[in-house]
C-alpha cells in the first residue's frame, strides 16, 4: 500500500525519536569526520540542491519566558532521493555543502535494511566521538567546582 | 550633499594593494591561519559572531584576519556577509536549562545543586603579564575530576518556586525582528533584547556602569552566570518535526535586582536577562543590568533621565557599524558641502567687514 504524505510524516513515535537523533548527530558532526567515516556516496538525485543559508536562533526572556532574537547561525540543508527512493534531509550547521549531502544520504539509508550497517559505521562511533567530547568538557569543570569549607570559628569552641 | 567624484582610482587600487601587504606585516614571520585564530583568539571570535549577530566560529577568524584584528571591521564583514544568506527560518527557543555548563557561579547562593563551578575563568588571576607565553612553551593541561554530566537547574527558578522573585512564564509570541524590520520604539522587551545581545559591548559596558554609579541605579546582584553548548532545534516544515540543527555556545546572566512592590504586585525581586552568542560573560552581565534598567515603566519606577533608562538613546546608539558607519563618513569628500560653507562665511566676513568701515 502506498503511504499517504501524512503518514509518511507520522510515524510511530519511537521511530521518530531515532530519526530526530541521527539527524542531530549528523548536523553536529564535524565535515571532515563524516566524510572519512563516510567516503563514498551513492547515486542519488538532489530534491533540493544543498543551499546555504541562516536561521535565526532564538532565546527565552529569563530564560523561561518569551522568545527573542538572539542571532543567526549558518545552516545548509539539502534533500535528496536515492536510486531505492527513500528520500534523506539534512539541515547541518555550517557552510559546508558536502557534509549537508553526505547528512542527507545517511539519513536516507537509514530509513532502508542498510541501516544497522550504517549505524555501526558512521552513527556509533561518532556518537562515541561526541560523547568523549562532552565527558572531557564536563570533567575539566568538574575540577573547577569550588569545594566551600568553612573555618572554624573561636565563639564556637 | 554627496557629488560623484571621478578619478582616484589608481590611488585606491594601491592604497588596497599596500593594505593586504600591512596586512601580511613582515614576511620573516610565520603567516596567521584562520584556524589558529579560532582557536587561540577565541574570545575575539565570540564578541565578532556577538556583535556580528551571526554564529560561525570559522567565518568570524576570517574576518579578523582580514580587518587586521579591527573587531569592529570585522563585526562590519560579518554584518555585509549575512546579508547575503538566505534566511532558512527561525530556531525553537533555545532551552539554557538544559546547558552542558562549563563555568556557573552565582554571587546570591552560596551552596546550591550543581555548585559554583569557574571553568575557564581570568577571574582571581593576578593579571601579571606572564613573560612565559613570549616564549614556546607546553601546552598547558587542564585538570579533571569525576562528572555527573547532568544539566543544573537555574538559581532563579528557586527564588522563583517561593514567589520571591518576579515569575517569567512562558510564551509563545513571535518576536519583532530588527534586521527585517527597522525598530519602532517604544520596542518589546524582546526587540530590546536583541539590539542588546548584538550591540557594541563597550557601549553596553558603559550603560550599566552608569547604573551602578547611579544613574538609574537598579541594584543588581548577579543570580547566576553560565556559560556552556546549547543544542539548537528547528522546525522542519517538510518534515513536520523539529530537529537539532547544531550547537552553540552562550554565555546567560540573570540578575537579581530589588523590588519594593506595587498595588498590584507584593515586594519581590525583579530580573534583568543577559544571553550573548559565545563566551561573552562581560557582555552578559552589562545586558542584563541594561535590560533590567530599561524597564523602569513596566515596574513602575520613577524615571531620572538616566542614560541607561532612555531606550531610545540606548537602542539607537548601541551598534557599532551603524555608528561607525555615520561617524566615519564625515571623513568622506565633502567638498561641495563645504564650499558652499566657504562662501557663507566670507559673504558673512565681508558684510560685516562693510559695516565695520561703514562705522569708520
């Protein structure tokens, strides 16, 4: 049966939050990383030809409250269709063309049985990459945590 | 009045020939890459992508390269260029909660979950000029300690649970845009907020200094200030969900200012917002005391005539490549405007030169 648009655009809610994470991953990753991870791309016909352009990102009043505009961000997105038909979008952030086609293919095997290959390929280890990055950040800060002690005091002896 | 002048063009062809020389400086020393200006000039790409109002670390060091370390040049290259982006939409919220902080300290709690972590901080340096760094030395090693990897909750929202301080709930508005459509003041708090976030962090620095001194004084105490990545999430209409598009770094700065209470409202404390691309805690700090200043009528308070309570002398003097822009055009040809001076002041000079021998 064919799938109507707006199924296509709903599915299961697991399923969607696998999606949402692989594309951040990608978005995230770094050009030349996905590329090595990543050497060769299949045929594909381009939807949307990759475009560099700004999104505007915005902040909350207080952090809580009513949006703001803080500024922009270079993003380039890129649609394609593999030769299969399953169809990949990319929205990365930066100029560079190549990693928004290269996210755009990955996100399109991924939705086919190349997926578990891939997945071991490119998206774990730069899920691993990622989170390394993270954990050295955090346990740099981690060491500037002020310990407080408090000195004793003669009125309490 | 302008007039197109001709000529003049060999003379700017070599004026620019010998500025990518300067430029390049002495050739015995090793040229400056873009990329080690991002990495080791990095605070002077934040402020460029602050003021520049555009995130991209790479393009930021490409500008400072090429305004020879002018911020306020390079501010002026990044503007030009995000002129010529198309605009792809516009981000969900970014949630500063959710921040993986690398410093969060704040001056009103001592103790509090997450603790007071510095992170890469000049603060309690001795501010020495360090003759090492003339030299090639290690590079330096940071020290590391276990981490729970887990977002810390903001200082507010505990003053906030007891109602002690002003709440800030949610909304969904769309905010004014001030590069699609020129300000109309008096502006939103939001539209405020952003001729702030990417104004010049000297004028910032300097209006809140003058509310400290005490013009328009607010009080300020500084609740919490942190820096970290956030993730940044969008809206994808094809798709019909959001996802992350990338990730940034801000610095956010809420302040915890007095309050004494109005008819409607019960003594409470009252906040200003900081929230600047970058690790930008100086111009932080200034945006939430302008900010906090700026909203003396909302709260009721008197207006003194502060600078720094005047919107309009602060939103309309904050950014520094359209104050650049008319400051330094004055140095551009004048010479008919000033011809025409010429001759009013001697037709002045003679007339009263008659009247004087006239007397005689």
């Amino acid at each position: 049966m064919m799938q109507t648009p707006l199924e296509a655009a709903t599915p299961n809610s697991e399923s969607l939050a696998a999606r949402k994470a692989w594309m951040g991953l990608l978005a995230r990753a770094k050009p030349g990383r996905l590329a090595d991870l990543f050497p060769e791309l299949p045929a594909h016909d381009l939807l949307r030809a990759p475009e560099i352009g700004a999104v505007m990102v915005r902040g909350r009043i207080g952090g809580t409250g009513q949006p703001f505009n803080l500024g922009e961000m270079t993003v380039t997105r890129c649609a394609l269709r593999l030769g299969s038909g399953a169809v990949g979008h990319a929205h990365v952030q930066g100029r560079d063309k190549g990693h928004a086609v290269r996210a755009a293919v990955v996100d399109a095997l991924m939705q086919t049985n190349q997926a578990e290959a891939l997945r071991a390929t490119v998206l774990v280890p730069l899920q691993a990459e990622e989170v390394a990055r993270r954990a050295n950040r955090a346990a740099k800060a981690a060491a500037t945590k002020v310990e407080f002690f408090t000195l004793v005091r003669g009125e309490d002896q | 009045m302008y007039v197109a002048v001709k000529g003049g063009e060999r003379a700017i062809d070599n004026a620019h020939a010998w500025l990518a020389e300067e430029r390049r400086g002495d050739l015995g020393v090793a040229e400056l890459s873009v990329a080690q200006i991002r990495a080791q000039l990095s605070l002077a790409v934040n402020r460029v992508m602050a003021e520049g109002s555009l995130y991209d670390p790479d393009l930021a060091a490409l500008a400072i390269k090429q305004a020879r370390g002018d911020l306020i040049e390079a501010i002026f290259l990044i503007r030009a260029y995000r002129t010529t982006l198309p605009r792809l939409g516009a981000s969900c919220p970014v949630n500063t909660a959710e921040m993986a902080v690398i410093r969060r300290i704040s001056a009103t709690f001592k103790d509090l979950p997450g603790g007071q972590v510095l992170g890469p901080t000049f603060d309690y340096t001795h501010r020495l000029l360090d003759f090492k760094l003339a030299a090639e030395g290690e590079a330096a090693q940071a020290a590391t300690a276990p981490a729970a990897m887990e977002a810390v909750p903001h200082v507010m929202a505990m003053l906030d649970r007891d109602g002690m301080i002003e709440a800030e709930p949610l909304g969904n508005d769309v905010p004014a845009d001030l590069t699609r459509e020129p300000m109309e003041l008096p502006g939103s708090r939001a539209l405020r907020l952003q001729a702030i976030t990417r104004g010049d962090e000297g004028f910032i620095l300097s209006m809140a200094y003058s509310t400290q001194r005490g013009y328009g004084r607010t009080h300020a105490f500084v609740g919490e200030l942190r820096i970290g990545a956030v993730a940044v999430e969008m809206e994808i209409p094809e798709l019909g969900f959001a996802v992350e598009i990338g990730e940034i770094e801000l610095t956010e700065c809420e302040t915890v200012n007095q309050f004494k209470g109005s008819k409607t409202e019960p003594p409470q404390f009252t906040r200003g917002y900081g929230l600047v691309f970058g690790q930008t805690e100086r111009k932080a700090i200034a945006m939430s005391l302008v900010d906090r200043s700026l909203r003396w009528a909302e709260l009721g308070e008197d207006y003194t005539g502060a600078p720094a309570q005047d919107e309009e002398f602060v939103l309309m003097h904050a950014d520094n490549v359209q104050a650049t822009g008319f400051l330094e055009h004055i140095k551009l040809p004048h010479y008919v405007d000033f011809q025409s001076e010429l001759e009013l002041v001697r037709r002045l000079r003679a007339e009263v030169f008659a009247t004087q021998e006239a007397a005689e």
